[in-house]
C-alpha cells in the first residue's frame, strides 16, 4: 500500500523526493551533499533570492528542510514535493511522487481513497457535540409508509435490545424458506429511515437528512465469519461506525455511519463507501441500498454495537 511511511522507506527518508525535485532546476548541480543527519545548504528553488540557503535535514526517520533566510519558509519533504507537483490532495501527491520517482509501491486504490482527504475534511465539519442525528420511526411493518415520530440513535439503541423482540426475531429465523421469511418480516417488524426524517416513505418527502447511511451487509450463513465481519467494521479507522446489528434473519448486519453530503451527495456517498468496504475488506455490499428512504428493520439483537458518545442516552 502506497502511504508516507512506505516512501520514507523507499526514498531514503526522502532525500531522493529533495533530489529529484532540485535536479529539475538545477540539472547541472550536485544538488546535495550529505553529511550525518544533514545535507550542506542548497539552493531553494522556491526563493526569490538564488544563494545556497536551502538546508535539509533528517529528524525522526523523515527528511525536513529550512531556508536560511527565511525561517517561515519551512516543512517536511511531502510540503516540499508538494510545491513542486502541485496536486490537490494528500493521495494524489503520493501517486505522483511514487510514478516520478519510480518507487513501484502498490497503488490499487479504492475509490474512497482517492477522495479520502476531501471526504475527510467534509465528515470534519460536522461537530460531535452539535451532530443529533435524527430520522424517522414506522411502527408495524413495511406496509406503513406514514411515519409514527421522529427518534434518535440511542432509542433505536433501546428497542433493538429489548426483549420484547425477541419472540419474532426467533420465530422468523426459523422459518425454512426465504420466501416466508421475507413475507414474515414485512409484516411483523417496525423499522426506520436512518437517513432522514420524512413525512412519507419515499425520496420526494425527505424533510432533513440525517447525515446517516445504512449499509447493509447481507448472506453470510457463517455466524464467525459474520462476527469477524462486525469487528472489522467496528475498527474501520475511516467510517467510525455509530450502529452496528444483526439483520432480522441473522445472516447479515445493518451498518450505520455518518457522512457529510457538503459537495458529495448520497448516492454518491454510498458508492464511495461500498466501493471502499469491498477493495479493503472484501465484504460484500448490498448495492440496491442506494435509496435515501430505504427502510430498516429493526429485530432484536442484544449485542448491537453503538458508539460510546451515546451511551448515557442509551443507558448501557
């Protein structure tokens, strides 16, 4: 996998990045010269002055550089690189330093990847303690498209760990055909639009997005591997998950995330992140969940993960 840390690796601490950047404008000069954790000051390239006042150093296993001259005019070796490529996000920088340089590192990356510091930035507007997300509730069964109220995470929290589901939640899993199966929890089970709040279910009647996404995971018969699925999730250092429960027939989970719909929109998003779910993890996605009115069934799951924000609320 292509990161900093693998072209540190590969460049020397990243004097050859400062090397072959310098060569580009000074073809004729011996553009550094190294002695101990220090090259003799250069010229910087980037200066209006054209004296040898670039001094570039190795601290902490990456190379950093000053000029002399002008002490506001500092970095490490990726600032540098980016003075020269120009790019417009962190990835694309590493992709071209790695193509220029000829470091042949892995670059399959996922779509999410290649967008990771833009969507980044948009999750990081969000503040926690300003961010309630709240969506609409349906009680009965999937035939009710009016919604009954408007809830939050920590009371769907509550209802997924109630022992009140439980009964239905077993009687469905034990039926032997997928089609009872799929006629039974229509009928039986309330659910949720955990994207929005909606005065109808339907994506002409959203009212306020939520600024959640549901992403289903669905048919893994193996209830370890579905179990290695979860904590893979839960540990996803990109989509902290806020929700994560087993499906009602107990083959598959409900993955709840935030997103930011800033300049992506939902759609959008849940291509992204499938795409990256599968690159990473392998994990299938089920990719008619797109809708922003899909509808989540909620059966009983005493396991169900939440995020530690809401566990006051959720009285865990």
């Amino acid at each position: 996998m292509i990161t900093k840390e693998t072209i540190l690796n590969q460049t020397h601490y990243g004097l050859k990045i400062f090397a072959y950047i310098l060569r580009q404008y000074y073809p004729k000069e011996t553009v550094l010269r190294i002695s101990g954790n220090k090259c003799k000051p250069t010229y910087n390239p980037f200066a209006s002055h054209h004296i040898k006042s670039l001094q570039i150093t190795v601290v902490n296993n990456g190379a950093i550089y000053q000029d002399l001259k002008n002490k506001d005019f500092h970095g490490n070796v990726f600032d540098f690189a980016q003075l020269y490529f120009k790019e417009n996000t962190e990835i694309e920088l590493l992709l071209t330093i790695n193509d220029n340089l000829h470091l042949n590192l892995e670059t399959k990356l996922s779509t999410y990847e290649l967008r990771q510091e833009d969507i980044q930035n948009f999750l990081d507007r969000i503040p926690d303690t300003e961010w309630e997300p709240r969506f609409s509730y349906f009680s009965k069964n999937l035939y009710n498209l009016i919604p009954t109220k408007t809830i939050g995470l920590s009371e769907v929290y509550q209802m997924l760990t109630d022992i009140s589901r439980k009964h239905p939640t077993e009687y469905l899993r034990k039926l032997s055909s997928e089609k009872e199966q799929k006629e039974y929890k229509k009928k039986h089970f309330d659910y949720v639009t955990f994207s929005g709040v909606f005065t109808k279910r339907n994506n002409s009647s959203l009212k306020t997005h939520s600024k959640l996404l549901t992403l289903d995971i669905d048919g893994i018969s193996n209830k370890q591997e579905l179990i290695n699925i979860k904590k893979t999730l839960q540990k996803d250092p990109y989509f902290p998950s806020q929700l994560l429960f087993m499906s009602p027939r107990g083959n598959g989970l409900k993955w709840i995330i935030k997103i930011s719909l800033d300049e992506v929109s939902h759609t959008a998003y849940f291509q992204a992140v499938i795409n990256y779910i599968k690159e990473t993890y392998n994990i299938p996605i089920d990719t008619s969940g797109s809708d922003v009115s899909r509808g989540c069934l909620l059966p009983y799951d005493p396991d169900t993960y939440i995020h530690p924000k809401y566990k006051a609320d959720a009285k865990i």
